[in-house]
C-alpha cells in the first residue's frame, strides 16, 4: 500500500469535499476545476476481468495514466471507475457509468438512457474511501457494444453517486447549465475524446441544440500540439436556419499554443452533424500523444447571467486572449463558458 496515492488535492484552494472524479489527469481536487475537459482519467477500459480493481488502480503509476476508453466491437468490454476523496471523512458512494455516440454538447438526453450495468446487472457499484485517498469501484460495468462506423466514437460519463442507485442527472436548461456539467460538477466524468492515425480521417459527431436553448452565437476554437503544417477542417452537413453555413477550413495548422476561431450564430433547435477532418499533405510524421482540441464557447451576458456564471467558476476569460484580434473584437461580451470540448489524441 505504499505506492497508494493520497492527499494529491491542493489545500491552498478549496477542494471538493467528497468522491470526486477528475476532468483531466492535471486535476487535483481544487475549485474551481480547471481545463482541459473531457478528459476525464478515471474511467477505465479492459478487455478482460482485473484481479482486485482497487489495487491496480489506485497506485501512483495508475493514477498518473490515462487510460484508452473506447471499446472492443461485439465482444464483452470490463469498465472500472475510481475516484479520489477530497472530503475529511471516509466516503461511501456508488458509480454508474453511461455512453452516448460522439456528440458535440454532451446534453443528459444523449446518455441518461444508455446506463451500463455491472455482470449482475446492476446499475451502480459500489465504492468508499478514507479521506485523502482514492476510491475504485467494486465491481466492473459489462459492455458488448455494437460495430460503430470508422468514423465515430463513443462518449463516456462517470457519475458519483450518494446511495445505492443512480442520482438523477443535473437539469440541463440551458447553455451555463451545459457548462457547468461538463466542466465544474465534481461528480461527473466525462470522456469526449477519439484515438485517430497521422494519416487522414474524418470524425463525426452529432451536434443538438435544444428548443429551449437561447439562439446564440457560438465561437469555435482550433488548438493542436505536434501538428504544425498538418491541415484540418470543421463542417456541418446542415445549414442553420439563417443559410449559413457551419464551417471552419480547411487551414494549416500551425505551432503548439496557437489557436484559431470563428463565430456561428446556433438557432436553438438546430441538428447536424459535425465533420472534423484532418490531413496531413506532407506525411511528416505525427509523434504519438499529438492532440488537436476543439472548444465551443458560449458568450455570457452581462448583468444576472454573468453574476450566476461568476457564481459557479463558469467564467474562462482566457479564451477570447488566445484567438485572433480579428476574431475577439468581433464577440462582446468578452466573459465566455466553454459548452463543449472535443480532443482527438493521436497514437
């Protein structure tokens, strides 16, 4: 028990006081959670049944991995689930474990109908913790997915819960809501992101804005890391109801930490499909752990929109600084809330 991990979270901030999962292997516990998301490190994949889960992964080297989460086509895929307490006390929850096709906005109707149960059908396993310390489930979620296209994925959600079944999934009404899901509830874990090649593909993936949602412009961000001179290009296969085309390239890519962007107007109620396709026109090579991240922020509204976004550490005011003048002049207010993050990780 030597190698067990403990007390990683930061006490020079305020932490999450009970089980939490991370957004990203960076994660330590510290409110507000910090980006990037969809990364979530602690929901496991297996091909087959491991020996005393909570021994194998809750040890420094694991803590520290990320695991591969897509599964096997058509054959039984073992998920594993974990999480740290960040609270004093021990800790006795249960996880359940959710998936949904490739989606741009991660909305609870994409996946709160698609539980995974454990071999005795169960929707939850159990979980405890002492304090300080990381918590596996018990027990593995049991998948036999369908064949998927070669060009689409599955998302992944992780979900803490208080007693022995499933919580009900936060109300999602409208676009802060979206973003504080997916990016300051330390319960959920999510999984947004695809292994792709150096070479060319193409991913897709369903873009959904609800009826309810407001009308919004939207801006989307490019950033990549070891894939400069490579090219890529975003396009939905619906105009909005405006005529407008969603589409951002083709461009070339260029050094780690640049970033590029456009702003869509999203009507509320569109649907498409969102295409991100990739090249690389001189074969140079494409190092393994290469990522190409796209982000989707919405623009807060000043005034009660921007105080409740203060409230809940929904505020990035990082974004609209890393993007072009030209693009960042155009959006007012400044203020965003990242909705959506998608990161295709090359192997």
């Amino acid at each position: 028990m030597s190698e067990t991990v403990v007390n990683l979270f930061s006490s020079s901030q305020a932490a999450s006081q009970t089980l939490y999962l991370r957004n990203n292997l960076a994660s330590t516990g510290s409110l507000p959670f910090k980006g990037p998301l969809g990364l979530c490190p602690d929901i496991i994949q297996s091909d087959q049944v491991v020996d005393n889960p909570q021994n194998a992964f809750s040890t420094v080297s694991s803590w520290e991995q990320a695991y591969n989460v897509q599964p096997l086509a058509a054959v039984p895929n073992y998920y594993y689930l974990r999480g740290m307490n960040g609270g004093s006390k021990a800790e006795s929850n249960a996880f359940s474990l959710y998936y949904a096709p490739a989606q741009v906005l991660l909305l609870p109707a994409t996946f709160k109908g698609n539980a995974l149960t454990t071999a005795d059908g169960l929707d939850c396993t159990p979980v405890s913790a002492p304090p300080g310390h990381i918590g596996v489930g018990e027990e593995a979620f049991v998948w036999t997915p369908p064949a998927l296209p070669a060009n689409s994925y599955f998302n992944l959600i992780a979900q803490v819960n208080a007693g022995a079944h499933p919580d009900p999934i936060p109300a999602v009404r409208d676009w802060l809501d979206l973003a504080k899901l997916i990016g300051q509830t330390p319960t959920i874990g999510i999984r947004s992101q695809a292994q792709v090649s150096g070479k060319q593909w193409i991913r897709r993936q369903q873009l959904k804005v609800p009826p309810s949602f407001t009308t919004s412009p939207i801006t989307i961000t490019l950033s990549a890391s070891g894939l400069a001179g490579t090219r890529v290009s975003l396009l939905c296969d619906t105009v909005t109801a405006q005529q407008t085309p969603v589409l951002l390239g083709p461009l070339t890519l260029g050094s780690d930490g640049t970033q590029t962007g456009a702003v869509f107007i999203l009507p509320a109620g569109y649907s498409a499909n969102l295409a991100v396709q990739f090249w690389n026109p001189d074969n140079q090579e494409v190092a393994p752990g290469a990522s190409l991240s796209v982000t989707f922020g919405y623009p807060i509204n000043p005034g009660a929109e921007l105080e409740r976004a203060i409230a809940d550490n929904l505020v990035n005011l990082h974004l609209h600084g890393a993007l072009d003048d030209k693009v960042s002049a155009s959006i007012q207010p400044k203020a965003m809330a990242i909705v959506s993050q998608l990161t295709f990780t090359f192997v």
